[in-house]
C-alpha cells in the first residue's frame, strides 16, 4: 500500500455513493459493541438492510475475540485485525439483496479493547467490520488499517466516506495489480487469479475461466492463489519441518485443527495453509477464526469418534475444543502468547524443531538441522506425543500431532537456503520476506508437480483448424487406471510425492 504521511478523506466527496459499485467488492460496513447487557450489537450498519437478523447475530459472535483469548494488556488500548468466513443462507435482505446460500461470507474486523476504569467492568470493546462474498485479504485488512482508527476518530461519517470511495473503485480483475483511491492515498494490491477462488455452489466464482490449475510461471510478481501474502516463515517458523505434512494433509483433503492463542495468529496460520496448495484450487472449507457460537459448532460437537470428521481448517482461540471436538484427526498448535497473558509459555518450544522461538532471538537454520535433534529433544518430543494436545490446556507449545504417516519428506536444501533473521526487527522482517518467497516458490513447484501427471486427462484437445464451432468440442482423454499409474511409475523421480 501506497499513502501519503497526511492521510486526508476531503477528496471527490461531491460524488455520489453508488451501491452497485459498492457491492462489487464489499457487502456492508458494521460497527460492532459489546453491550454488558445485550452483548452483541450492531450499532451502524452501512448501506443499511444488507444483511438479515440471522446473519447480524452470527456476525456479532464472531466479531470479537473469545475471552479466553484476550490479552491482559498493561495499555488503555489494545488494536488487533483478524477475519473470519460464514457460509451464506438462502435468504433474502431488506434492501432485496439475495444472498447466495452456496457461498461465503467473508468478514474482516478491526477489533479495540479499550481499558477505562470509569466504565463497567473497567472498560469497552468494539469492532468495525467489513463484509464481503470476496476473499481478498490483502485489500481489506490494509482498507482496515485506515478505516478501523478512523472510524474511532470520527463516528459514522468516515464509514460514509470510506463506502463512497470503494463504491468508485474499478470492477475487481482477478490475477492482476490493481490500484484502489481512497482519499489522497492508494491502495496497490496483487488480486488473487480467478482459478483459485472457492467454489460458488459447485461452479467457478467466475464462469469465464477454467477450474484447471495453470502450469508454473515464471513471473512470480503474480499471485498464484489465495492469500499469496501470507506470512509462511513468520506463522510456522518453530515448526516448519512439519509444513510438508501440513501440504500434504491439505492436499488429500484432511480436517486440521489450528490453535493459537490470538485470533490474528489463528487467521493466519490458515490463510498460510490455505496458500501452500496454489496453484490449486482449496477445496477445503476453511474457517480462519470459528467460535462455539458458530451454528456448524453443534453438529461437530455431536460427532463420535467413529463419524468421519468433514474436510475442514478450524482456526480456534479457545481450547475448549480440544475436549469437544476429540474426533478431529489433526491438531496444529502455533503463536506465542503476549508474555503477560494468563496462558503460560513454555521455554523449548515444539519438540519437532527442537528449538526455541523468540522475536529477540536469531534464528538460523542451523537450528533448525535434523542432524542437530540431542537426545533431551527427542525425549521431548516423545512426551509431547505422549501428553497430546491436551497439554495446550496448561501451557502453550507449538507442535502437530497427528498419526498421518506423510510421503511428502522436508527438503533440507530449501531448509539451508532459509536466511537467519538477526537480531534487529527490521532486518527480520526482510528476512522474512526472502524467506517467504523461498518456500512459496517451493511448494507452488511442489504442488505443480503433484499436478503434472493429471495433466492430459484435464486438457482438452485443441479443435483442428477450420473445425465448425456448432459441434461439439473434442472429449478429454479417458481415464485409465492402470495407463494412470504406470506413467506414475515411469515418472517416478519427477513426481516430488
């Protein structure tokens, strides 16, 4: 994002709001209270009436962090951004906007926790949140970097200003950079390529182009799938020799459990798993941040251990659903607690690392080294299998458990190719992001290669020149099993699987 130091809405406001240009890229802008009383309230909702009484109570729960979760913060203010996605209900809104009962709804909230001794219980919170049917992190939660302090600053009237600036932006062109006005400053973000947004009731998003993944590019400015600017190295850098099984897991479909102990780290552990599979499409339903309030919370928690958990990414705060949903195969504990929260934090983090994790620390990859697991790690790491998830009820570690035996092994040469982040924050954050960029363009050549063999049975032949565009176009290629797994077989040392 691109913005001027003086950040200033007294521009093009003699346009005129207009809400199909609106509903293009979002649903409704809400402000969000917690009411000692009521709890939940939706006190603005802008335009109005886009959204049903069914959705308001369901957008209210998910909207603030869970309790258990919340940080016990010294400051008088506590900011923090997160997002969530609800399915759609088959319902239609006052305004007589139809909301499609196959999609998504995404919501992207800016939360403030603000200490005040003169109030009830010593203080308020409220959330301004953006809804949207579209996936597009990487526009909103810098949108939210804007309107969420604003909107503390000047009440209803800078969601006016801020609906009015979106409803002129240009109509969303997927795979490409695009550059969004508001005010005197721009926002310039990269749109995730049509061929990755989730499914639409069985149907593309977009109809006009095709579900096959495309081949490797060589231009890696261009995002490949959702979330392409996810943090990979940041999220799961105490555990990163577990992200080939994590690939592998959501490869084939498998639920996980993510567990953090803020919803910011939650959100984007998943948004993080959820990229690792592009170029291909993420099937999966994936819920960043899902609370007990949740309507699906009831028919999981109903499930035995003998029911098939459904293919499903829970990101989760509170660990009472460690205990409530016990048949969930996969677990994934990541995030550092804020040091003075009333979670402990355990010094050796996960034992599958075998080491420990701090902001002030350098972090090398030496560290990291197989060949470097002393003897006190392994004992570690047996205990912590042995233990389960459920140590997470007393102290926080970061680990996977999971009985999954994986194909897919870590690569040491990508591993040493990772940089050491140094002390300095600065230096870190760059760091990061060459380090980003490193295992991105590895698992997107991994999950290439993994699509390689399907290739001629998802290609459809090029009809030959002068070939009338009444008839039909020519079939794809038969499936044959055993034609499928001999060429398997005969390209046993490209397939990286």
């Amino acid at each position: 994002m691109s913005r001027s130091s003086s950040f200033n809405l007294r521009q093009e406001l003699n346009s005129k709001f207009d809400p199909k240009g609106f509903r293009r890229w979002a649903v409704a802008f809400c402000i969000i209270r917690f009411d000692l009383e009521q709890g939940q309230v939706i006190e603005d909702c802008y335009p109005p009436g886009c959204i049903t009484q069914e959705q308001e109570l369901e957008i209210s729960f998910t909207s603030f962090p869970d309790s258990v979760s919340q940080h016990k913060n010294r400051s008088s203010i506590h900011d923090c951004i997160f997002f969530f996605r609800l399915p759609n209900r088959n319902v239609e809104t006052s305004s007589g906007y139809n909301s499609n009962g196959n999609g998504y709804m995404y919501g992207y909230v800016f939360n403030r926790q603000r200490q005040d001794e003169r109030l009830k219980r010593g203080g308020e919170q409220k959330s301004v949140v953006i809804l949207s049917h579209s996936p597009f992190l990487s526009v909103f939660r810098p949108l939210l970097q804007i309107l969420g302090p604003l909107y503390f600053d000047l009440g209803k009237k800078a969601l006016e200003h801020m609906a009015l600036f979106v409803s002129m932006w240009p109509a969303p062109v997927h795979g490409t950079l695009v550059e969004l006005p508001i005010g005197n400053a721009t926002l310039k973000v990269n749109l995730p390529p049509a061929h990755s947004l989730p499914l639409e009731g069985g149907v593309l998003a977009d109809e006009s182009v095709s579900s096959m993944a495309p081949l490797l590019p060589t231009n890696q400015s261009i995002p490949q799938g959702l979330f392409h600017d996810a943090d990979i190295f940041g999220t799961f850098r105490g555990i990163l020799l577990q992200l080939w099984l994590l690939w592998e897991l959501l490869i084939i479909g498998e639920p996980i459990l993510i567990i953090a102990p803020t919803p910011p780290q939650c959100c984007e552990a998943v948004a993080t798993l959820v990229s690792l599979v592009a170029p291909l499409l993420c099937s999966v339903d994936f819920r960043p941040y899902f609370t007990i309030h949740d309507p699906d919370f009831r028919r999981l928690n109903s499930l035995s251990e003998k029911d098939v958990f459904p293919p499903m990414v829970l990101g989760v705060t509170n660990l009472f659903f460690l205990k409530s949903l016990r048949c969930i195969p996969h677990i994934v504990s990541v995030g550092n607690p804020a040091p003075n929260s009333s979670r402990l934090t355990l010094t050796p983090k996960s034992s599958f690392s075998g080491k420990t994790f701090s902001k002030l620390e350098g972090f090398g990859l030496q560290q990291l080294s197989l060949k470097k697991l002393s003897p006190s790690n392994l004992l570690n790491s047996v205990k912590l299998r042995r233990d389960g998830p459920l140590c997470l009820m007393t102290e926080h570690r970061e680990a996977v458990w999971s009985t999954y035996s994986a194909t897919t092994k870590p690569d040491t040469a990508i591993l040493n190719r990772l940089i050491d982040a140094g002390m300095s924050p600065r230096v870190e954050e760059s760091m990061s992001v060459v380090n980003n960029e490193i295992l991105r363009r590895h698992f997107l050549e991994l999950t290439t290669n993994f699509l390689a063999p399907f290739g001629p049975y998802l290609r459809a032949t090029t009809p030959s020149e002068g070939a009338s565009p009444f008839f039909d176009p020519p079939p794809l290629p038969t499936f044959n099993a055993d034609e499928f797994l001999e060429s398997l077989s005969a390209r046993r040392w490209e397939v990286l699987i």
